[in-house]
DNA sequence: TTTTGAGTTGTTCGA
DNA sequence: GTCGAACAACTCAAA
C-alpha cells in the first residue's frame, strides 16, 4: 500500500479531518506526523499556557491514533527538512495538511509545499479550520471585508446546507515500526514547575474533552446562550475557545450540532454568530497580516499613549490593581488559562483607555497566558476593545469596570471566587470596595488609578486625534 | 459616481 | 428610578 504523510498541526483530532480523509480516499496508508518548530511562527510562536495545552493534545491524539492502529510520529524541525527527511524514510508519495493562516505560518507552508513539489512529491493542503476562507468572502465589490455585519451576511446564508463533516474512520493502517519518533517529553512543551496544575480541573484537552464540552454546551448552555454568555458568574460560555484552536474539534462539527440542535432560533443563531466572528478574526489576519503588531486604523499612530510603567503593568498582570472585577479577571487567567469574554472586554478597557498603554502589550500578556491563546482572535479582540481596530468600538465607549461588574456579576460571586480577600464584603460594596472602605489589608486600599480621571483623560487623548480644521490663511 | 444607511458587547447627564 | 440624547466623526458597503 503506498504511503502519505498526513502533517498535523492544529487540527489534533480525527474527526472530521480532511486531509487524512482525503489521503485514505486516495488509497494511501497514512502517517501522522508532528512537527515541533515554535521559531517558524516568532515573534508569536506559542506561548506558555498554549504550549502546556499542546502537550497533553498531543498525547491524546497519539492515544488515539494508536487505538485506532495508527501511530502519532514527532519529529523536530525545520519543518521542511523534518518533512523531506520522514518522506523519504518512508517512501512516502505525497503529503497532506489542512491550513492555518497565521502570516508567518502561511509563508512558511508555501515554501515546504514548493519545495516538496521540487521532489517530486504529491503535496496538498485542504481547509480543516473554517467555515468561509478568507478569500472566498468578498464585499460586491471584490474586497476584503473589514466590518463584520456584511461579512456575517455573506457567509451566514451559506451555511443552512453544503458545509458537511465527515466521521472519523474506525480503523487506520499501521505505521512502519522502524519509523522513528522523539518522545513528547523532548518538546519540553509541558511547564518545568507545575504552575498548570489547576488547569486541568476545567479543562481536558484533546479530541474526546472536545467532544465531551461540545455536548455539555449543546445539553446545558445553549438553550440561556443569549443572555448567560455574558454572565461570568455562571457557566453560560462554550469554552470551546482552546478546542476550536487546536483543531480538536472542527468548526463544521460544531455547526452541525447547532444546526440539529433543538433550540429556540435566537439562541442558535447567536452561538452561530460567535462562530461568525471566529471567522471574521480570520479574515482579518489574511487579508491585513499586519494588523498583529500594527493598529489597524492608522490615525492611531498620533495617539498619546502612555509608556508602560512597569509596576503598573504587572499590578495589571497579577490582579492587583484594586478594581475587583479587573483583577478578578486577570486571576483567573492566571490560575485557569482562560478568562470570561465580558471579563476580557473589561480588563482590556482598563488597559487601553484607564491606563492608556498600547494594547499590544495586553495582546503580550494574553498571548503567554491563555490556553485559547490565538493570534486572529486575539488581535482582533485587542484592537476592537483599544478602538483602533477597522470595526472597533467607538472611542467614547470606554467600559466602566464598576458598572459593568455590577450588571454582568449582580450577585459578586464572579469576584469573591477569584479574590478570596474580598469573600467577606457585602454585595453593595464588593464592586467598589473603596467607596465604602471594606477591603481588607492585604487588598489594594483603591484603585491603581482613579477610574473617572483616567477616562476623562483617554476621552482628552482622543479627543486631540481629531482631524484638526484647516490653518487659517 | 454619488448617496445613503449603518456600525457586537457603553456611559453619563439631565429632564 | 427611568428614559432619551449626547458623546464625533468616519468609513464601509450597498443601492
């Protein structure tokens, strides 16, 4: 049976995966391989929490490969040497992969798939990520789209039928036992220190944990998905953020259980929406790849940003900046890998307007600390909350994390949980604790900056943006 | 080409 | 307490 290389990246699962469907269609036995090259994707190759993730994705997918007859080889890059290298060991014929469209990333697949068609090989890549391509949606008048309600239209009418997921197959051909792999534990993915611990309470990655969230959301989240999701304090998110970005379950699939699902259309169509801006996220990052590093509206390059104080910053970054719900947040990113979506939009305000720092070094923050850590979606959320983005908030809606904890976490149970200091205050000061001087000790007596000088001052920074009237003559 | 309508997620102020 | 307006202009996208 003649060989091909199915080259898993993130897309660790077997469900609904079409390159290795396409290589089994094509009556190759095939072999899985994974490539460990974190410098192919600098500056933003994975960070810490992402790579602690990928650790045990990897081993799952290994697992269960192997329960299906198969075997998950790992190999270090450069990933077109490492590629070369395994086809040739092998005799493989051709290569398969589905895409990624991260700018480095997409670079990088069209040199090795260049120079795999030099030798002669069969490469082919497929689309395993996302529901509309970036370069199947267009404006009428054949742009990219840089606003998401028109995007939204395109793509949403598109999914009702033709968007299919295929099963996993049942059983693979074996992998030649000569073939060699590194361990996992040569990666050094997995944290030295066990600062992840309390991770894998919440989490389980890997394709069968994807699966299991996806019903628990479909059972028990979707039917109060319009009003829940923007509840920290309960469990109306899907979590399914870290799945989707390691591929461990594909987007078609989740679409199709939403699409069967039997649910009220709002509901449905607003967990199809969040899907939407996933999509969105991605279109942005191919069509504008520097919109990574860059504000994507360049009127902000006058912007009075102000330079990042190092105390400051990681007051931020430890949850100590004396305004409960913000630290709230940033503590349970840094205990759990994941941070609520109304959580995130309100530390990133008091990042980027309260605190006025450039929203690239949150972006940072976010990057090495989140398990759901990806690069489409994080800029696109930075940018949107900085109001720098092409379809961002407007500059005068600037969050008041007071206000805002009071209505998306009535009852404060978002804040005790994450700010034990704070267990003991009453709900109507626990949002505010230094407007009623109850925190304790060992919580920031107030706020690292005063909340309405700060916004007043981000309005002022903003308001000098404008364009200024023509000089008199 | 020109015009028109619209744009994820908000806050504050004053009637 | 509730409600509507103001907060600015700009740009996108379609008609």
């Amino acid at each position: 049976m003649p060989t091909a290389l199915v080259w898993f990246r993130r897309d660790l699962r077997l469900d609904d995966h079409p390159a290795l469907q396409a290589a089994l269609d094509a009556g190759y036995a095939p072999i899985p391989v994974y490539v460990h090259a974190p410098d192919e994707e600098a500056p933003w190759a994975p960070g810490a929490a992402s790579n602690a993730w990928l650790a045990r994705s990897l081993r799952a997918l290994g697992d269960d490969l192997a329960a299906r007859g198969s075997r998950l080889l790992l190999r270090f890059g450069p990933t077109q040497a490492a590629l070369e290298a395994l086809a040739a060991e092998s005799g493989a014929e051709a290569v398969f992969w589905n895409r990624l469209y991260d700018p480095k990333v997409v670079a990088r697949d069209r040199t090795v798939k260049q120079a795999l068609a030099t030798r002669g090989m069969h490469a082919q890549s497929f689309n395993g990520a996302l529901l509309a391509e970036p370069w199947t949606v267009t404006t009428n008048a054949g742009d990219p789209c840089r606003v998401f309600t028109p995007f939204w239209k395109k793509v949403r009418p598109r999914l009702d039928d033709g968007v299919r997921a295929t099963a996993a197959p049942a059983r693979l051909p074996p992998v030649d036992a000569n073939l060699a792999s590194e361990t996992l534990d040569a990666f050094g993915l997995a944290p030295a220190r066990d600062w992840d611990a309390r991770f894998w309470d919440t989490w389980t990655p890997g394709e069968s944990g994807a699966q299991a969230r996806l019903d628990a959301f479909v059972a028990d989240a979707l039917a109060d998905y319009e009003s829940d999701r923007d509840r920290p304090d309960r469990e109306g998110a899907s979590r399914l953020s870290p799945h989707l970005h390691f591929g461990e379950v594909s987007p078609r699939r989740v679409l199709a259980r939403l699409l069967a699902a039997d649910t009220a259309p709002a509901a449905r169509e607003r967990a199809l929406a969040e899907i939407g801006w996933r999509e969105f996220a991605h279109h942005l990052l191919y069509h504008f790849p520097q919109s990574t590093d860059a504000d994507f509206n360049p009127r902000f390059a006058g912007f009075a940003w102000a330079e990042p104080d190092a105390r400051v910053l990681r007051a931020w970054q430890q949850g100590r900046t004396g305004v409960p719900i913000v630290d709230a947040g940033l503590r349970q990113l840094w205990a759990s890998g994941w941070m609520h979506n109304r959580v995130r939009m309100v530390v990133a305000s008091f990042f980027c307007k309260n605190l006025r720092f450039h929203w690239t070094h949150g972006a940072r923050w976010f990057w090495d600390t989140l398990v759901d850590a990806d690069l489409a979606n994080n800029s696109l959320g930075w940018q949107w909350s900085a109001g720098t983005g092409a379809d961002a908030a407007p500059y005068f809606r600037i969050f008041n994390p007071v206000t805002q904890a009071r209505r998306f976490d009535p009852d404060g149970a978002y804040v005790r949980r994450w700010i034990p200091e704070l267990a003991d205050v009453p709900t109507k000061a626990i949002f505010a604790p230094w407007e009623h001087a109850v925190a304790p000790g060992d919580y920031p007596a107030r706020p690292i900056v005063d909340l309405a000088e700060s916004r007043d001052a981000a309005l002022k920074a903003f308001a000098a943006l404008r364009t200024p009237e023509p000089a008199e003559a």
